[in-house]
C-alpha cells in the first residue's frame, strides 16, 4: 500500500514532529511492538507516528543516516505475516498500516499507527514468546516507548471515553460527498503516491487505506474529518462551516452602525482557510516604508504580519468546535482584526498562560486529525506554536502584541491582532474600496522609479490592483533578478509558498515572471502580456 505521505518528509522530519517519527536498523518485533502499542494510545493526542524499519538513525542528532540500510526484499513478505499474528497480540485489536518504500535503492518498511479509537491498548513485553509474556501500557515519552504506570496509567485508562471529534465515523458522510478534486489535490500538495492510484482504484478503498473509515465491516463509516477535509460543503454536516468578515471603519463601540459585512466564505476547511487569507491580504494587508528624520534608513513594516493573519485564521477552523452552529467570526476595526471561533481552550491549560498570551500547552485536542492534515499542507507550524509564532512576527514587525481571551466555561477563543501603530485608519474607506473599487487617479501605487519603464506598458487599473507586497516583490526582482524564492521569503519575512502566491496573482494581471536557465543559475525576467 502506499502512503498518505512523502517518505522523504518522514525521514527529514519535516512536517511530522520528530517524536511522532522513531527509526528502526532492523527488524525487531518486541521493540517495534512497544512503539506500536504508545503510538495507538496517542496519550499526547498528537494523532499517532511511524516506525521506519530499515532506517539507522544518528546516536547524537536523531536524524536518519543515508543511505539507509534497508530491509532485504526476501524478508519483508515473512515481517509482514508475523505482523498478522502480532496484531492479534495486542488488546484490544489493533492493525496499523504498512507501506514498503524503496528509498537509496533499498526497501524501507514503514508501519503507520495512527491513534487507535478503543484506547488504552496493551501488549505483550515480548509479542515473539511463545509461552506469554505479561502485558503492559505504552506511551510516548519524548522519543522513546515506555510503559504507562500510576497517575499516567489511570489518565491513559480515561481516554477510552475521549475520542476527538473529527475522528469519530459519522454514519451520514458518504462516498458521494467526497471530492476527488480535493483529494486529489491534498495527495499531490504532500507527494503521496496515492495521488497517481485515486482515478485507478475505488475511491472508497484509497479513503480506506488513509484511514478515514472506522467502524466494524458491516456498518463501516466515513470519519468527520474525511467531509472536513475532502467535501466542498461540509455545512451539510457541520451547521455554519464557514468565515464571516465584518468591517467597522470608525470602530465597533464608536459607531456600531456603520459596518459593512463582506461576503460568507465557504468550503473545505482548507479552502475557508485560503479564501480567508487571500482576501483580508487584498483587503488589509500593506506595506508602509517611513523615512525618519536625520536618519538615512528607512522603517518598512507591514498593517498585518500575513503569518501572524496565517497563524490565526489556520488555528481559529482547527479549534473549532464543529458541534456547534456558529461561524468564524473574524471582525476588523481600526486598531485591530479579531478573530473568535467557538469552542475555548482545553481546561487542561491554566488560566494564567490564556492571559499571557503565549504557549498554550494542551494534552487533548478537540480535532487532532485535522491539525495533521493542516501541519501537513504547512498552512500550521504544528501543535502549541501558534501563539509564539504570531507573538514573534508581531515584534518583528514592530506591532503591539496579540491578546487572547477566552470565557471561565472555556465555551469560545478569541484573538486579536493589533495594527501597526503608524499606518493609521487603513479601513476607513473600505467600503467605498469593495463597492466602487475606486477610480480616483490617488489611488494608484507609488511605482519605484526602477519599475516604472519595466511596468510602463501596463494600464493605471492593474497597477490600482497591484498590492504593497507586490510592489516590493517585483521590485526585489528588478534590484536581484538571481534570489531564489527562499531568498525572497526571507528578506520580506514571509513563507516562499506566499510569495509563490504573490506570483501567481500578479501573473493574472497580466505581468508574467519566468525564472530562466534554472533554479540555481537563472535569474527572474517579467514580461508584460499585451
């Protein structure tokens, strides 16, 4: 079978958390076996890990050591049939998932554990005794299995009544519901094999080997995050899936009347997420440079970091409580976007550290699956890190903090992220900019002079539509033409998918960017489509 994910990802630990990710030299049943048993029992609701059979791993760094060694490919038919009898070793029962991977020409033997849902999960010390060995817990401590004993076990023995919700099976998703396209697409953004076998095969069998059924044979069902993920529609599951963006140009408390509610925003998760973020990127999103006096560099800074907009607006659809028929509520004012989905942070994070506006450390996660699936696709840094991560951009950018509030009930979360300090009322005439997309001469950018005889063929209404970003990034290329696109998100501070973004709305405008004689040695070229 092949996997949901690049095997390249898995053995660089990029995108899975190193502790979800542990590396086996050979084939070692009682050993493997313990990781199995901690990986089902996900204790840190961290949604399971893989054990990569095959793969010697360096003593002080952790990571794999290339080339790998391999499994012989005249064992690997024998592993895979003592991997039956195993499985029926642990209790209750539990089957993880296998692929065989050739990596430096050799055979890598990778078994997916994802979190099993009939938690806690034992096994034998020894699953290759022939008389019986005692049983125990396991769970992940670090990098490391190790066996679950007082309070550990008793919590570890209370999850069995705390399955995530976008992991229980939801008898009314059907195959039908399920797009392709978006599978597809998910398939192809990760590099899993299985985007080549999804036209080959039976949907409900490449859905199956992803591990998005659950239930017995007879009554098998599709899980909640499968329509989350892969449904255009999953309101039709899950009331009021969707953003709702409201302007308040003069501030909601100065003048609540005077608002204007932008379009609902609507799709998979991933595609709420994307829309969100594009258009509060067109919307609110600029660069001001500022000129001190006496001082002969300039301050660059932006109305909104897009990574701070990116943390929050990702982590508002993963937190959700998709129980409930409310939206994502994202409001805008002048000093501030708020951002407010239902359902609080899990009790298990102490008051203090809500109020401080930092890490946010929580043992259980309302969709933990789906906070794969986003980790994944990189539109999240991972788990706990999102509130750093928009507290650094923040200061980075020269913006007050971010504040987080939530209620004693915990029944919602809210942020907010305060504007620059120096760009001023940037909504006061938001309004009159989505309705009218103003004609006024004004309204056009300050083109740099090194742009001004490259863009000098394009016409007023598409430089009107050009954004601050850009603006800097066409003229990065014009000042750089060699910089690489990693280059690029470093020196405007972004990720190189946002400026692949940048680039691929700029070219609708008619302004090409190609990148001659080849990634390394080439340079960017713009041309204007006439």
């Amino acid at each position: 079978m092949a996997l949901a994910i690049n095997i390249e990802d898995l053995l660089n630990k990029q995108k899975i958390e190193s502790n979800r990710i542990e590396f086996k030299k050979g084939w070692n049943p009682a050993s493997i076996y313990h990781s199995v048993c901690a990986f089902a029992n996900d204790f840190d609701d961290l949604g399971g890990g893989y054990i990569l059979v095959g793969v010697d791993s360096d003593d002080k760094t952790g990571m794999a050591i290339r080339p790998v060694e391999g499994v012989p490919v005249e064992k690997i038919d024998g592993i895979l049939q003592e991997m039956v009898s195993y499985n029926n070793k642990m209790s209750p029962y539990y089957m993880p998932r296998t692929s065989v991977e050739e990596v430096d020409g050799k055979q890598v033997l990778v078994i997916w554990c994802p979190a099993g849902i009939n938690r806690p999960y034992s096994v034998p010390e020894n699953v290759t005794a022939k008389n019986g060995s005692k049983e125990y817990f396991y769970i992940r401590s670090g990098t490391s299995s190790i066996i679950a004993k007082g309070e550990v076990l008793d919590e570890l023995r209370e999850l069995a009544s705390r399955v995530p919700f976008d992991e229980r099976g939801n008898p009314d998703i059907k195959v039908e519901d399920i797009s392709t396209l978006l599978l597809r697409e998910y398939l192809v953004k990760v590099g899993s094999k299985l985007a080549n076998e999804l036209y080959e095969r039976p949907l409900n069998e490449i859905l199956e080997q992803m591990d998005l059924y659950v239930g017995p044979s007879e009554n098998r069902m599709l899980r909640n995050v499968a329509a989350m993920m892969f449904c255009e529609n999953p309101s039709k599951f899950f009331k009021r899936t969707q953003v709702e963006v409201v302007f308040f140009p003069e501030g909601r408390l100065v003048n609540p009347n005077n608002l204007y509610e932008a379009p609902v925003i609507t799709g998979s998760v991933t595609q709420i997420i994307e829309r969100t973020l594009e258009y509060l990127n067109r919307m609110v999103v600029m660069q001001s440079i500022i000129k001190p006096k006496n001082d002969n560099h300039s301050i660059k800074f932006y109305t909104y970091p897009y990574q701070a907009l990116e943390e929050s607006i990702t982590n508002s659809l993963y937190h959700r409580d998709y129980r409930e028929w409310e939206p994502v509520v994202i409001t805008v004012e002048p000093k501030g976007i708020t951002i407010q989905n239902v359902g609080g942070p899990d009790r298990s994070i102490p008051v203090a550290d809500i109020n401080r506006g930092e890490l946010l450390i929580s043992k259980r996660y309302r969709n933990r699956r789906l906070g794969e699936y986003l980790k994944e696709l990189e539109l999240t840094e991972g788990r706990s890190t999102g509130i750093p991560t928009i507290q650094n951009v923040l200061k980075a950018n020269g913006s007050p903090r971010a504040v987080v509030v939530t209620d004693e009930e915990r029944t919602f979360f809210r942020i907010t992220i305060p504007c620059h300090e120096a760009a001023g009322n940037v909504i006061a005439d938001i309004a009159t900019r989505e309705k009218i997309k103003d004609s006024s001469p004004e309204m056009v950018k300050n083109i740099p002079d090194v742009l001004k005889d490259v863009l000098k063929d394009v016409q007023k209404d598409v430089l009107k539509e050009l954004s601050e970003r850009q603006i800097v990034i066409l003229e990065l290329i014009c000042t750089s033409p060699e910089a690489t696109l990693i280059e690029m998100s470093r020196k405007l501070k972004v990720s190189d998918k946002t400026i692949q973004r940048e680039f691929t709305a700029i070219r609708k405008l008619g302004i090409n960017i190609e990148r001659q004689n080849g990634r390394k040695e080439g340079k960017w070229v713009i041309k204007i489509w006439k």
